[in-house]
C-alpha cells in the first residue's frame, strides 16, 4: 500500500481567528484544521484508483458518543484495553454464508486488498507511522452456527457479516484518527464528506448519558424449561453421547421507549472496563452490544493469542477463588477448553505455549478459570482462518463439537444468532482480534434480548447453573437498569 502525505494546512493561527484565547488546546485545533486536511486528501483520492484512506488527527473521545451520532447507520465499535474503534457506513461489504462462510469473507478480503489505492494521512509528518496505526480494518463477526440468524430478533445479521466502514475512528489512549474510505468517484462529492465531517466533530465533543427508558417489563426463560433442558443434556452425557454441552437461556426486557444502545454502551465502558465493549449493528439488523471477557484469538504476524475462559462462580462468594480453584467440576470442564484450543492451534501449523494451572479471572459479578495460550506461526495464517478451527470451544459449545453443536442447534428452544460468537476486527494482512460475544444481547426497538449460558457435564445440578446464569445475566441487566439485585 501506499502511503502520500497530503499538503500542509492552514498555520493554526488562520484556523481560530475567533478563539477567545490565543492558544486553543490540541483537541480543537484538531477540529478546525480537519476541514482543510479533509479537502487536500479529497483532491488526492480523486486521482487515485480504487479505495483512498484519507486520516484526519482527531480528539480522543468515547466509542459511545460516535455511536450515539448516527442512531440510523450501520454501526461496528469495539474498545479492548486501550485501543477502540468505531465504524459508521459501510464502503465494502463482505458476507459469508453456509458452512465455509469463514473462507468466504477471507477470499473476499483477500480480493479488497486489489481494490485499495493508497493511503493518506493528512497533516503528519511521520505519515508511515501514523498509516501503520490508522490503517485499514474490517469490523463485524458471524452467527454462532450457519443459519442461527435466520430469525427474529437477528434478522439482519446473516451467518457472517464484516464491514469496512466509510468512516472509522480509532484511538490507542493517546493518539485518535478519523478516516474516511473513499474511491475517485466518490472524492468528488465534496459537501458529503465535509457534512459528515461535521456531524463527526460534534459527536467527538458530546457526552452521552447513562440513562435507559426505564424497564417496564422482565421476562426470563422458565426454569421449568431450563430444568428440562439440563437433564436433557446429562441424559446425552450420561449414555456417552458427548462430555458437555453449553446450555443457553434468554432473558428479554421490555422497556418504556427505543432501547438506546449508545447509553447502554457508555454503560458498559463505565461497569465492565475490564472486558471487551463491542456493538454491532448491519444495515437493516438490531444492535447486538456485549461486554465480553473473553478473547478467542488476536494474531499479530506470527505471534498467536487465545484466552481459555470455563469454570465459574459467583462473586460473591465468600471463598470463590479457593473454591473455584479446588473444583474437580470447574478444572475438568476447563481443562477441556484449554485442550481443544491447543490441538486447533497445533493443527494450524503453530508453536503452542500454555501455564500448567490456571489462574482466577475476577470480573464484576462472577470469577472464572483463565489460561492465556500463547503461539507462534510457522506459517501465514489470517486471523479468521485460526478462528474457524477455534469456533466455538468447549466454552460455549462443548465437546465433541459436532455433537455438541448439533444439540444446541436442533434442540436449543431460541436460536442463537450471534450470541458467543466471534465478532471482531482485521485488517489486510490478516491480523486481528476476535472476542466471544457472551455476556451480551440484542436491542430491537424498545425491547432488548439477553443471552446466558452455563457448561453441562456429568454430575450439574441445574439449581446451581440456573443460579450461575442468573449471575452472568446481570452484566447486561444492571447496565440497562434492571432490578436493584443485578447490579
């Protein structure tokens, strides 16, 4: 790819010549000059072939205010530690569907890559540096089986969806870019992008409240139900059909007006900043928003990360870290997910290095059992290649896959859709991240769908694993304002 540095800006004194001070702070300057910038990599693209990124520096500011800004577009953000991204619009779209709809959307980026002219990064004198932060990135993710969005509430979403977005905003915690995707036909519909520009600034000075309409009604899948289903499942278990099977369960909340999924987001930044935020909204689909602790799979290069995440417990126990720890139940069922990751990463060809014990992950309302594997490549694989041969783990599936998966596909009472799925990024190398979409739900209108799930092995009891989704159910309920007790 690359890369052209576009033609000075205005001095900074030009741009504030109604400031009320002499010196503006560098968040404003930031705003004024974008406009210039913006027109110098407008003029560039519009000599360009295919795609031209064009960079703008701009404030830090949250992923919900951005949100928040373009409540009708399609939307993808995502926040992991320091780095967030936001996505507005859609300039490619990639779609996968069936059983190989990860090979799909890897042929088609693969394909993208020929479309890309260049890149422009306006008003930076270390423009390869700054290209290599700012550069182009897919965001989306798939349904955690093909045809598990087939159904209401997850019309729209499709079996897999990836977007480079028109605009992306991202941030690393000390330096922020807005970047416009754009080809030579589009470049020449100046007032466009200088009006979406525009809605763009203000949204990077807004707040965004942390308020929901209030909830009006809470409906929980029965636990008559769920009873059934678990002793459905041991009795699978029991005749050895398979060692485990993750049972789900649904809870929808009915609120007073539109779910609004910027504050709820904002929400989650504020409640859950140790896990992964992410919202992701299709064009015509729901908003899917998570708070997720989970990591499936991050490649940079050749370097390899996964997070095993199984065995849980409420926080709120008085000794939970020692009782988790000592579980043979938790160790076992973890131990299943730390095996499977492995055998998947050395089967790709990789170098695989884990800690013999697990340590104790101590999240808002429950600790789970975490071992970060780390691996090393011997060979080019693109980060959704590693992530269909992890998808889905024992953590959210069970084991043997097929028949777990098969189970919770023919069996399940409420499709899945994306709910413990991978959604994430990548970029046109193939490296990316890719999180596990539990802890999360669906808002469509004004009612928002919540899923939870709880590992089956021999000897559950289903008092217990109703009690643990109660837990983890309350990630999303107290973000949303739900009962006082889930939050």
């Amino acid at each position: 790819m690359n890369t052209a540095k576009l033609p000075e800006a205005a001095p900074h004194g030009a741009a504030h010549s109604t400031a009320p001070r002499a010196r503006p702070e560098p968040g404003e300057r930031l705003q004024a000059l974008a406009p210039a910038w913006l027109d110098a990599g407008l003029a560039l693209a519009g000599r360009g072939a295919g795609l031209t990124f064009v960079a703008l520096p701009a404030p830090v500011a949250s992923a919900a205010a951005i949100v928040d800004a373009w409540p009708e577009a399609p939307v993808v953000a995502w926040t992991a530690g320091e780095l967030s991204l936001v996505g507005v619009g859609v300039a490619r779209e990639l779609r996968g569907s069936g059983a190989d709809r990860w090979d799909q959307i890897v042929q088609r980026a693969r394909s993208l890559v020929l479309d890309v002219a260049g890149a422009a990064i306006a008003g930076e004198p270390a423009a390869a540096s700054a290209l290599g932060f700012a550069r182009p990135r897919l965001v989306g993710g798939a349904a955690f089986a093909p045809g598990a969005a087939g159904a209401a509430p997850w019309l729209g979403f499709g079996d897999a969806w990836f977007a480079l977005p028109r605009w992306t905003y991202v941030h690393d915690g000390a330096r922020a870019y807005l970047v416009l995707a754009v080809d030579a036909a589009e470049a020449a519909d100046a007032a466009r992008w200088r009006a979406e520009l525009s809605r763009h600034q203000a949204a990077l000075a807004a707040t965004v409240a942390r308020a929901q309409p209030p909830v009006v009604e809470l409906h929980r899948a029965g636990e008559a139900q769920w009873r059934a289903q678990i002793e459905a499942i041991t009795d699978a278990i029991a005749s050895g059909a398979c060692s485990k099977i993750v049972a789900a369960r649904t809870c929808t909340v009915a609120l007073a007006g539109p779910a609004r999924p910027a504050e709820l987001l904002a929400a989650l930044d504020d409640r859950h900043a140790d896990c992964v935020r992410l919202l992701v909204r299709p064009p015509g689909a729901g908003t899917l928003v998570a708070a997720t602790p989970e990591r499936l799979v991050r490649r940079d290069g050749d370097a390899v990360r996964c997070d095993a995440l199984a065995g849980t417990i409420s926080a709120a126990h008085a000794a939970g870290a020692a009782a988790l720890l000592a579980s043979t139940k938790d160790r076992w069922e973890h131990d299943l997910v730390v095996r499977a990751i492995r055998e998947a990463l050395e089967d790709a060809g990789a170098i695989v290095d884990a800690p013999a014990e697990p340590a104790v992950r101590t999240l808002r309302h429950v600790l789970h059992l975490c071992t970060p594997l780390r691996a090393t490549l011997r060979a080019p694989r693109h980060v959704l290649e590693l992530a269909a041969r992890l998808h889905p783990t024992p953590a959210v599936g069970g084991t043997p896959t097929t028949v777990a998966v098969d189970w919770i596909t023919r069996r399940e009472p409420a499709p899945r859709g994306w709910y413990a799925s991978p959604v994430g990024w990548f970029d046109l190398d193939g490296n990316g991240e890719l999180a596990v979409a539990i802890r999360s739900g669906v808002l469509v209108g004004s009612r928002a769908h919540l899923w939870t799930g709880a590992g089956i092995v021999a000897g559950s009891d289903p008092e217990l694993e109703l009690a643990e989704t109660e837990s983890k159910l309350r990630a999303m309920l107290g973000a949303l304002g739900g009962p006082a007790e889930a939050r």
